[in-house]
C-alpha cells in the first residue's frame, strides 16, 4: 500500500491554482476581518438552491473557471449515486450517521474536513524500505509521477503519530493549524460536528483522538464513506441522515463536495503558514450561520454582492 493511499492531502501547487482563481480566500494576518470575509469566502460560489419541483433538474451551469459542474455532469453525479447505493448493498433507508442527540436535537450538522483544512501531516521513514528519501504524498500518486516529493518531516510538529503499512512502522508528523483550537470549542457549542476525511482511519483516528480532547466531533467518517467519483474521494451529504437544509460541510477542496456545493463553506488549503487566520475568520460566519432555518437561504444572503 502506497503512503498516498493511506492520507488523502490536497498538493500546495494546487490550492496556489484556487487561489489565484478565487475559489477560496486568502487570509491576511496584517488586517482583521468582519463580515466582508463573506464576500471574499463565498464570491464564485453563487450556485441557487434547488427546490423540491418537477423543475429541479434545469439548473443552471456553474462556471467553469470557478471549478464547479455543469448540468451534464450533475446529472451524471446522480446517476452515479444511484447505481452507487444501488450497487453497494446498503439497505435503503440506512445512515451514515446515528440518530441525532438529544444535546444536539435542533442544531445545523457541519461535516468538516481533517487534511489542509484543521491539520497538515508529513511521513517519515523510521526503517529502511527501498529509497528512503522520497516518499508518496497526495492523493493520485500511484499513477503521478509528480506526486513524489523529497522528504521534508515537518519541524516543530505538534503530533507524532506511529502507522504501521505492510510491517514497516513509520511516523506522520502532524501540525495543527493557527486558532484550529479556539475554532473547533467554538464549533463544539454551537454545532452537531462531523468529522469527515476521505484518509484512512488507521491515520486520522489517532491524529483526531489527539486533536480533539474535548470531544466536539460526535462522528468520525472515513475514506469507506466516501464515494469514489471519477478519481475523487466525495463526500454525499445525502447520505448522513441528517435534513440538507440543516447541513453544512467545511473543506478545502471543492471535489470533495461536488454533490453538494450550495452546502459548502469554502476554505483555503494550509500546508505550513503560521500566520494563518482562516479558522479565526470563520468563527464569526458560522456563528452568524447556526440559528439559520434553512442553510441555502442563508449561504445565499452570503454569497449576494
């Protein structure tokens, strides 16, 4: 088993790309921001809420240079679903997620991502294997050559996380990401949060179990929940069991929500800056998003000009 199969890492190269083509925002530590971050967060995702009508299927086409889908491949997103459950011999009706807590009855779920969104992790080799200099990184690296990165085991990390692959034991150097502390108590008071990372569990279990020390996820989901779409680990919403009008999902990479980006609040992939305010700048928005009814009115009045 490659290292890249066991963690699911967006590349710094690419969210370079989303920046640059303003899919997500930019955090700057020299001014603080307000409610203008909502302009910045949401401005290229404009999508409109499908309703429940005969109509539902005459969607508009998302723009192509801001990474979203067009019709075509919408249609073709809910006829892989179909056959996907169809095929997978989930019992109709059956959840992700268990039933919802008594603590948590009336509250928005928020799926948040582990990987370039909360955290950033390296491997490092600890017994000689083949070349021990480089090592798979990414998400596609048994088919791209690019993906092979010269072995820079984070400095000051955070975590160290012992994995054990094929008999070959090796250490994921885990930083956490500037406020990702203040961010996860603050999610933890206001939202049913969901951890959802299309890693393996072997890795983000353990790196979740030292995270999150108050316990705010009542969830984790892993690489098996996902559903494998054209080379992509996507996460469907609508297989939670929870209301989609009361659903949010926190990630960095828009693949990951192709089913269902009018759910999603975007945010920058974080690979290493410590001057980072991402997490601290969300803080306000989700705030202002947890007494919503319902999600897509409110991520619209976001995402308005």
């Amino acid at each position: 088993m490659e290292h890249g199969s066991i963690i699911t890492q967006a590349r710094r190269e690419d969210a370079l790309v989303l920046t640059k083509q303003g899919l997500v925002s930019k955090s700057s530590p020299k001014k603080p921001r307000g409610r203008n971050i909502f302009k910045a967060l949401f401005c290229c995702f404009r999508a409109q809420h499908v309703g429940q009508s005969s109509s539902s299927t005459e969607l508009a086409a998302y723009k192509e240079e801001a990474n979203t889908i067009a019709k075509s491949d919408l249609l073709q997103c809910l006829q892989y679903q179909f056959y996907q459950v169809r095929d997978s011999g989930l019992i109709p009706g059956t959840c992700l997620l268990p039933e919802v807590t008594e603590e948590d009855q009336g509250r928005i779920c928020v799926v948040i991502d582990l990987d370039e969104t909360l955290v950033h992790s390296s491997f490092k080799v600890t017994q000689r294997l083949g070349n021990p200099s480089y090592l798979y990184l990414g998400p596609f690296c048994e088919s791209d050559n690019n993906c092979v990165r010269k072995l820079k085991p984070i400095n000051n990390a955070d975590f160290i996380v012992p994995i054990e692959i094929e008999g070959t034991t090796h250490q994921v150097y885990v930083l956490k990401r500037p406020y990702v502390d203040e961010f996860l108590r603050r999610m933890g008071e206001l939202f049913e949060c969901v951890l959802f990372t299309a890693s393996l569990a072997k890795y983000a279990d353990p790196v979740t179990d030292l995270l999150d020390r108050c316990g705010v996820f009542r969830a984790r989901l892993f690489r098996e929940s996902c559903v494998f779409h054209q080379g992509c680990y996507v996460k469907d919403l609508s297989r939670l069991g929870r209301d989609l009008r009361k659903t949010l999902i926190l990630d960095n990479s828009p693949a990951s929500y192709i089913f269902h980006p009018e759910n999603a609040v975007p945010v920058q992939s974080w690979f290493d800056d410590m001057a980072d305010t991402e997490l601290l700048n969300l803080i306000p928005i989700f705030e202002e998003l947890s007494g919503a009814e319902d999600v897509y009115t409110s991520l619209g009045q976001l995402r308005a000009p």
